[in-house]
C-alpha cells in the first residue's frame, strides 16, 4: 500500500491509486493519540455487551463466535471526536477529488473484533454489497467511477496477529463479488499499521477483517463515503441529538446530506412553488 502523510497527501496521485492502482492507500498523521484514545473508550464502552443480533453471518454465526466481533453504528450521536474525524480537512479535499465536491457520507460504525475473533468473508462494500444478486444492480455497471469510499481509522495496531484487514489489490478494477475461485486468502495483501494511521480504499476492493489470534483487541471506525445521489445506509439525521444539526459545521451538514435533499415532494399543490426546478 501507497503511504502518504498530512502533509503530502496530494489528491490527484491518491485518487489515480484508488481507481487504477492497488485500490488502497495509507494516510498518516491525521489524529491525535488523545483523540484515538478518546474513541476508543467510547466504542469500548458501547460494545462492552455482544450485540443481541448477529450483524456477521456465515462462519462466525456458524461457529458461535459472531459475540467476538462487534459493530458499535450511528457514531455521530456518541461523540463529537467523530464528528472531527469524519470531516477531517486532509480527507475532505481528497473525497471531493474521488467522490464529487458534494459527496455525502454513508454510515460511521465501528467494528471491534476481539482475541478469538473469527473476521470476515472477503466482500465489496455498500452500495456494492449484495453484488452476489449482479441482477439487481443496473446492466453495465462498472467500477470506473466510485461509488463508494471507506475510511479505515485504526484505533489499536493493525497487524498479521491482531487481524488486520485484508484486500485483494487492483480488484476494484473489475466491479463483482469475489468468488472461491479467486483464491482470495492466497493472493490478498494487509492494511497494516498504527493506531491513528488511516486506511483509505476503494470499497469495490474485495476485502475483510481477519481473525484475531492475538491476545488484544482491534478496532476501527468505518466511514462510508458516497455520491450526493446514492442512499446512504445509516439515516443519520433521524438517530441524532436534538440541535446536533443546528450546531453542525458546513462541511457536517454536507456529510449529513442536508445540501442534496431528495426526495421531495415537488408537487407545487403540496410543496410551494418550485419553478425552475424540473
Ligand atoms: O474491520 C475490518 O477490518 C473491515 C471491516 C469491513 O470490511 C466491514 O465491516 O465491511
């Protein structure tokens, strides 16, 4: 993986190695140890019970041990460290490059996976996800330009041990579902690194967390990025605090998707007069 720092994080060269390239890179120096260590405890102290539902199916549900790995959702509303991360400065100018100077945010969760964690299946990201019903997607779909974005912060080190993520560079490159035949496992490559470090991907990247053989955790938060124009997944406005939105920076709202606000009602009976909008 390609590793740039605050400093040097140019856009152009990152987007070409996003789209043409391994599909992944490295950014460091982003975040503070006060402000990893501040979200840490935070997705400790939401995850400190396994989740009721199963959010991993296939072998960690099989083998029982899906309470190992656990998703911590709508970030947002548990701290404003999130909020900061989301919408760091350095991420921003390189998302607008990749995703559109509009670009919305999908979902920021957190996934904990703990000693003994079994990891995942290699899979593409939402709104690629189901990409196993190719029918359900537009003919022709194609990788060429993103749909998706994801942010990796690394709240622990990502290691062999510790399970850190794994991709399969360059398959963003040919937009499906990764299939047994693709040997994932014998051809994948490692998002290693430190906590604070940033992993940031192309989501058509065949990927996934590994197990965790080591004695400590590992966690991350996720941030899902996307066009103005795709559905997020998590309907963040809704799951806020009051007044969150009021107090929200630009660049927040922008996240939020509250600058792009369709669907709406446009009959000019229910909605007012909309001239000039159609
Ligand atoms: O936590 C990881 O290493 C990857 C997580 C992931 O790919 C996912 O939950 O979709």
């Amino acid at each position: 993986m390609r590793q740039f720092t605050a400093q040097n994080a140019d856009p152009a060269e990152i987007v070409d190695e996003l789209l043409n390239g391994k599909g992944a890179v490295r950014l460091t120096g982003l975040f503070s140890d006060a402000a990893i260590k501040e979200a840490r405890e935070i997705i400790h102290a939401y995850s400190a019970e396994a989740d009721k539902v199963a959010h991993f199916q296939g072998k960690a549900a099989e083998e029982g041990t899906f309470h190992l790995q656990r998703r911590v959702w709508n970030l947002l509303a548990k701290g404003s460290v999130f909020s900061d991360m989301a919408a760091h400065p350095v991420l921003m100018n390189i998302l607008r490059k990749f995703l559109g100077t509009e670009f919305i945010m999908g979902s920021i969760a957190a996934n904990r996976i703990m000693p003994g964690g079994p990891g995942q299946e290699p899979h593409v990201d939402y709104p690629y996800w189901d990409m196993y019903k190719q029918e359900t997607h537009p003919i022709g779909l194609n990788s060429s330009f993103p749909m998706n974005a994801q942010v990796s912060i690394l709240l622990d080190p990502f290691t062999m041990e510790t399970g850190a993520t794994a991709y399969m560079p360059g398959s963003q490159k040919e937009l499906r579902y990764p299939a047994e035949a693709d040997n994932f496992y014998d051809h994948c490559e490692r998002m290693l690194g430190d906590p604070g470090d940033v992993a940031l991907f192309y989501g058509a990247a065949w990927h996934c967390a590994m197990p965790n053989t080591s004695q400590i955790d590992r966690s991350a938060v996720l941030i899902n990025y996307l066009p103005k124009w795709v559905k997020p997944l998590e309907d963040m406005p809704a799951a806020l605090p009051d007044g969150f939105i009021d107090a929200a920076s630009d660049d927040l709202k922008q996240l939020l998707g509250l600058n792009y606000p369709y669907p709406e009602v446009l009959d000019t009976a229910q909605a007012g007069n909309t001239i000039g909008r159609t």
